[in-house]
C-alpha cells in the first residue's frame, strides 16, 4: 500500500511537471503566432526558432510542421527566400498529412528563387492533392483579414467614351493609350466567332485634361455633368495614306475556349484636346492592343494578330493567333518591329504589363499545359532576352480565364478572371507579389470597382489612389471610367512607432504605451517597446488615438494621432521622444555652515560626518560608506559603528561621490564638489539621513483649497522635492496618503482624500516615475494632528495643518 502511494505522489508529480513544461511551449506557440499576427516578423523568427531548438522533442509532427511553415512565411516577409525555401521543404517533410497550402506555398518560394523546373513539379503536386480535396468554391488565396469598413470610391464615366467600345487603357508619358473599336469587334472569342469590328490603339495626350460626362459616388448614386458624347469618329487604319500591309486581311483573333469581351476605340476628347491616332506603324487593318510601355516611354510591347513582316501564319486549326510584338521609338516614330520568342503560331499570347523595373513581362495566354481558358504568365528578361514564360500557378489561375494584368510601382498585380468568385462576368482581383513571382496573398476588389457585368484592365498607381479600368455595364457597351479612391484601403492603418531619448537619441527599450481611441466601447491598450525602441500596431481607419508613454526616469510623454481622412496607405511611422529629466543628487560643497576648524593644523582635507535615520535622527549603525574620486575612479569604504559616524581624506581639485547604503536602508548617493587646489587643507562636515521600511514623511506644503481635490499651484515646488527623492531611490515604493480635516461629512472626506492622493500620484507619474511604485490611500479626517476635532472650534490655519499629504515607505529593494 504505501509503494502504490509513493507510486501514486511519482506519478501526479511528473504529470505536473509535464504540465507545466506543457504550458510552456504551449505559451511561447501564441506568442509567436501572435508576433507572426502583428507583422513582427523578426521577433517571430526568433520565437520559432526557439520553439525548435529548445522543445523539439516536446512538439508533436504537426505542430512541428506548422511552425517551421509559419517560420518560412516569416523569412519569406523579410526578404530572405533561401531560408524560406528551406522551412517549406522541412514543413513538408514533417507534416505527417500533406498538406496542399505548404506545397503550393513551397512551389512559389522555388519560383522566386528562380528554380522553375522544380517549382512546377511542385505545382502539379499541390494540383494532385487539391484535387483529393472535397469539391468547394474557388479558394480565395490569404488575405490580409477582414475589413471594417468598406473602401470608398467615385467613379467617372468620361466624355470621351463613344457608342463604340473603349477598354484597357494603359499609362503613357502624361497621357492613355488604349484600344477602341466598333461593335462587334473582339480580342477573344469562342472559336469561330468574331464580327467585323477590328481594334487599334488611341492615345489621349493628357490625361488630367480628360472632361468627366457622369460621376458615379461612392454610394453609387449618378450626377450627370453633360452628355456630349461624340457621334463617330475616325478609327487608325481607315485612312488614305497608310500603305497596304500583309496584315490587312481581316481575321478573328482568339484564345482558344475563351470568352467573348468587346472591345473599342477611345475617348473622343474636346477639341482642345482630342482623341489622337496612335501610330501609323503600330496601328493596321488588324487587331492591335492592348500595350504596355518602358519607363521611359521608348519601348512598346503590344498585342497583334499573327502577322509580321509581310507573312500571315495560322495554326494547324486554320486560326490566326495572337502574338506580342514589340517596338522601339526612334526620331519620333515607332521602329524595329519584333516578335517575342515564345509567340507561337498554335496559340495566343496577349495582354502584356511591364514590371517597373522591366525585368518581369506578365502576359495572358492559352497555352498547353496551363490550369484554365487563359492563365497569367511572367517572363524575365536576363542576358538581353526574354526568358522562357513561367505559369503564375494555382494561387492566381483557375479553370476560367485570368486576363489583362497589370503591374503597378509597388508589385501588385491586377488581373481580371472570371474563375473565381465575384460579382458577375470577369471581376478585377489584385495580388501581392515577392520577387516578381511569389504570390502572398490574392485579393478581390470590391464594388463600385467591379459589378455584375464585366470589369477588366484595371491601370493604377502603387497606394491604389486613384486610376482606370474598364467595364460593360453601361448600355453593354465596353467604357472606360477613371476611379478615386476616397477612403482608406486598408480596414486598419500599419503604425510603427520608435520611442527614444531625446538627450541621446538612442531607442528605449521597455516602454510602456498606453493607447486609447477616440469613442464608445473602445478599450485601452497597452504596448511595450521593443530592445529597438520598435512598437508595431494596426490602427482602425477614421479614428483618433493617444499614446501615452512611460518609462521610469523619463517624464511621461503624450502625442496624437489620427486615421482621418487618410488615402495614401502607407505605413505610418511615429516617434515619441522621452525627455529624462535632470536627476536631483545632493551636493556637499564647502560653505561656513561646514568647515569646521580643528585644533591641530590638518596635513590633508577631510570630510566626516553622520549617518542618521530620516524619521528619528538617530545614529545608524553597520552602513557601509564608499567614496569614489572622480579624478582617478579609486574607491574607499567604511563601516559605521554605534554612533554612525564615518571619515575619509580627500584631495585638493577633485569631485568625489558619496555612497552610503544598507539593507532595509534606501541607498544614499551625495556628490562633493571639488575644492580648490593650492589652499590649506579644510575639514568638511556632511551629516546623511536615510529612508527605512516604514518611515512616513510629511509633504511640507501640500494644502488643498476645502472640498476640493486638485493640486494648488503652491504644491508642485514641494512635490518636485518628492520626485527628486524617488529619482534618488529608484527601488522605492511609497505609499501615497492623504488627510482632510474634520469639516464635512465624514465618509465625505475619506472620498475626497483618496482623489488628492490620486492627484499627487498623477502628478509624480506625469514626472517619469512608475504608477507601480505608488500606491494610494485617503485617510480622511482619521489621523488629525491636533484637537480640532467635530464641534471643535479652531482657526483655518489650524484646519490647514490637517489637509495635509504624507507618504510611507513601503519597500527598498
């Protein structure tokens, strides 16, 4: 019976020891995941790494996989692929169930680090188990979570739209280039179809200048400005004096199993500004557009029926294709017409967008192998050549159609698809891309950008400011309209703010921020900073915030901050600098109030003098004197006997510093300035008191006006007196208490006196020094130090002495 017992008492200990070990790792998991949450991606990485050097063998194999694939997104968010490609490959290595994200997330690090061939294998695995998966809706890919508030824009329909189609516009030196054509005609349709509209490219020189025919707000409600749409207009390749070209026999360019998107001419401006043919060059009997352009607007790649050089090619099914074509600009002109290398006759390529450093080319095409209709390829451009065209993957493309993409400065990818779920028709999406390739995350753009019709050839600038696309749902017809973003475009605003030392300048570390919204029901929080004087947090829009930061020895700090009104999207940054100010130390110098004469001439100055208790005055014995020459930094200590007496030699030119210090005793730090040199020696007297657990000091000076509880100008010189001596102990902890006198109800007072000590706190708080080292207490009229008690008749003087604040030593560490 009692082996069992003792095997009874093994048991429950070990079980509670692997509990506790438990609990631990447990912890340090939500926390990293947390730090993963909060976008602190370098602190998440040393969280995981944690997590599977030091409780690897406590982790089980899918809590190990999701850890080292939360470790690789981190690596993958600061940049460093290599690393990430390493912790996606060991996720899958230790998943004991294959899981399809970490596989298609594996295949677009290898994509980014430029190792196509495998990255594809990957792909096709990532297909094979998605395919084991339960049928469901198109999976959308991770989002940055859920909005707030939705994104406000107004939309304007332009003058220059026509009863013809206008669509895909495309940026141009401070103007449009777009494609514009008569009904009936199509870039993509089903096989065989087509009509006889053929499209061109159109370019309107500026921009700014274009007249808005109806604005559509933010609500959707419409305000017509005019309706002057033009009645015709003159399409490029209809004129007299453009020579015969082998392109111009009419045929129907398509993708095959496509879907039918019209398109057009463009923009008949006013007549300060119209609509201009293209180019002479660019622009055939044959389908052109839509375009893309270099930086420097020297260089267009653009899309053209399979026709080049006087020869008209078809594919094995009789159908004329569509190529990529590009141009550069010489004297004015476009020139050097060329085909890129992975055009084929067997299958269109089409839709190009340049990346803004032009080493990436995203196109649309139909060719074998890919996941849909059409999919969404990038090309790079190494060695002086466009590289061999790699499928963006499943993270982007379906089993519908991806469509005119279009890269802006900031590496976002629109695209249109109508594979996915949306609002109706083709729907424009965004994704976020890392090193041209990877996709993070992809994303749908909500109404009035997209409608229940089809929206497609989204053009913007990098915060998504403002910009254009084009949509059918007015009248059918395809239309260019110009968006304005006026709200913010995240539903919470990235905020990072660095807390340092405005003296110094160096980051502060362990600083507490306490930050409150503006409004109902929204709770206070509390960060703390960084080892870099770092704190991150997302704000909600359309709000106002403080932050208040403390620290101890800093004078606490408060500025504001708001989300109103805020488009530009970029993360915020804010610093808030912490003023220390300038630490109370006692000085002794040389005065007639302590040089004291001796009998017998001196061969060396000397300070002497006793160490006594704050409260009684009394000789402390056992404390432990040092003295530092700030001269030489040589030291010297003396223990206090039963008169608390101590003494040292001192010489002529130097500061010294005075340290006296023992348990239960706050220590006591004095500096004696320097006598002069070349004079007699001098005796200097220096008598210290020091605080001990449970003294209890009055705030000489501390009165409040009767009932009332707010500090009097009067009493910050005396309380400044308080923060000087908390400065002085940096481990002291007071308490806090104040008095009232015997006036007024008594439950009253009590009340009244705990509101005064609070604004003594307050105020020693707004000075630098912790809330955690004071407490508060209001004694009301329990503690009066003299006889004017109820019914007692005393002068206000006398009632003075009573409304009086104190505070007690709690504890020294």
């Amino acid at each position: 019976m009692g082996t069992n017992w003792k095997l009874l008492i093994w048991g429950a200990l070990l079980w509670l020891s692997c509990l506790t070990a438990w609990a631990q790792y447990d912890s340090l998991i939500q926390q990293a995941d947390r730090l993963l949450n909060y976008k602190a991606y370098g602190r998440a990485i040393e969280a995981y790494a944690e997590l599977l050097t030091d409780h690897d063998k406590q982790l089980s194999a899918a809590q190990k996989s999701a850890i080292q694939g939360h470790l690789a997104f981190a690596y993958q968010q600061v940049g460093d692929s290599q690393k990430a490609e390493r912790y996606y490959l060991e996720a899958i290595a230790s998943s004991p169930n294959e899981d399809a994200q970490q596989v298609l997330e594996y295949a677009k690090t290898l994509a980014g680090n430029g190792k196509f061939q495998e990255s594809q294998k990957q792909y096709e695995r990532y297909l094979q188990l998605k395919d084991k998966q339960p049928a469901r809706s198109p999976a959308m890919a991770p989002v940055t979570g859920p909005r707030k508030e939705a994104i406000r824009y107004r939309l304007e329909y332009l003058d220059l739209n026509s009863k013809g189609e206008e669509f895909s516009p495309a940026f141009y030196r401070d103007g449009l280039v777009y494609v514009a054509g008569q009904k009936g005609g199509a870039t993509i349709e089903t096989m065989g179809g087509g009509g006889s509209g053929y499209l061109d490219l159109f370019y309107v020189p500026n921009r700014n200048n274009l007249k808005v025919a109806s604005l559509i707000n933010a609500d959707g409600s419409s305000t017509k400005v005019t309706d002057n749409r033009p009645k015709s207009r003159q399409t490029v390749g209809e004129d007299s004096y453009s020579r015969p070209t082998a392109n111009d026999s009419r045929t129907v360019p398509n993708f095959k199993d496509g879907i039918s998107i019209s398109e057009g001419l463009g923009y008949d401006g006013p007549k300060d500004d119209p609509v201009r043919r293209f180019s002479r060059t660019i622009n055939t009997k044959y389908h052109e557009g839509p375009a893309t352009f270099s930086r420097d607007g020297l260089r267009i790649i653009f899309t053209r029926n399979n026709h080049n050089n006087g020869r008209t090619s078809k594919s094995a099914e009789g159908v004329t294709k569509l190529k990529l074509y590009t141009a550069v600009q010489q004297n004015g002109a476009w020139s050097a017409i060329e085909e890129l290398p992975f055009n084929s006759d067997e299958y269109s390529v089409g839709h190009p967008t340049l990346s803004q450093d032009e080493q990436w080319l995203y196109f649309a095409s139909d060719m074998p192998g890919g996941l849909g209709g059409t999919d969404l390829y990038v090309s790079r451009y190494t060695n002086g050549q466009w590289g061999r065209p790699v499928n963006m993957g499943a993270t982007i493309n379906t089993k519908g159609n991806e469509l005119f993409p279009f890269i802006d400065e900031a590496g976002n990818l629109y695209f249109a698809s109508d594979g996915r779920k949306g609002l109706g028709g083709l729907d424009i999406f965004v994704a976020g891309l890392t090193n041209g390739q990877s996709v993070r995350y992809v994303e749908h753009l909500n109404a009035p950008i997209n409608s229940a019709q089809d929206d497609f050839g989204l053009i913007t600038d990098g915060n998504r400011g403002g910009g254009y696309f084009s949509s059918n749902r007015r009248d059918g017809n395809d239309d260019i309209y110009r968006f304005v973003r006026e709200s913010s475009l995240f539903g919470c605003r990235d905020l990072t703010i660095r807390v340092y030392d405005t003296n110094t300048e160096q980051p502060l570390d362990s600083v507490n921020v306490l930050i409150k919204a503006k409004g109902e029901g929204k709770p206070d929080r509390t960060l703390m900073s960084d080892a870099n004087g770092f704190l991150r947090i997302c704000l909600e829009g359309s709000n106002s915030f403080t932050f208040q930061a403390s620290r101890d020895g800093y004078i606490t700090s408060t500025v504001g901050f708001t989300t109103r009104s805020l488009t530009d999207d970029q993360p915020s940054r804010l610093e808030i600098g912490l003023i220390k100010p300038t630490v109370a130390v006692d000085t002794i110098a040389v005065s007639g109030n302590n040089l004291v004469l001796t009998a017998t001439p001196l061969t060396h100055s000397r300070i002497h003098g006793v160490i006594m208790g704050a409260r009684d005055r009394k000789p402390i014995e056992g404390v432990t004197v040092r003295i530092r020459n700030e001269c030489d930094r040589s030291q010297r200590e003396y223990v206090t006997g039963p008169d608390g007496k101590y003494m040292f030699d001192v010489i002529e030119g130097c500061d010294y510093t005075l340290v006296a210090s023992k348990p239960a005793f706050g220590t006591n730090t004095n500096r004696i300035k320097r006598l002069p040199k070349k004079t007699k020696p001098k005796e200097v007297s220096a008598d210290l008191r020091m605080l001990s657990v449970g003294d209890v000091v009055t705030i000489d000076n501390i009165y409040y006006d009767m009932d009332h509880s707010s500090l009097r100008e009067d009493a910050a010189r005396e309380l400044d007196k308080v923060v000087a001596t908390m400065r002085k102990y940096p481990s002291l902890i007071i308490e806090i208490r104040s008095h009232t006198d015997s006036r007024g109800d008594a439950d009253r007072n009590k009340v009244l006196s705990l509101q005064r000590a609070k604004a003594v706190a307050a105020y020693l708080a707004s000075k630098g020094i912790s809330r955690k080292r004071m407490a508060t207490l209001g004694m009301g009229e329990s503690q009066l130090v003299n006889n004017c008690t109820d019914d007692v008749i005393c002068t206000e003087a006398e009632h003075q002495r009573n409304r009086r604040t104190e505070f007690r030593v709690v504890e020294i560490k």
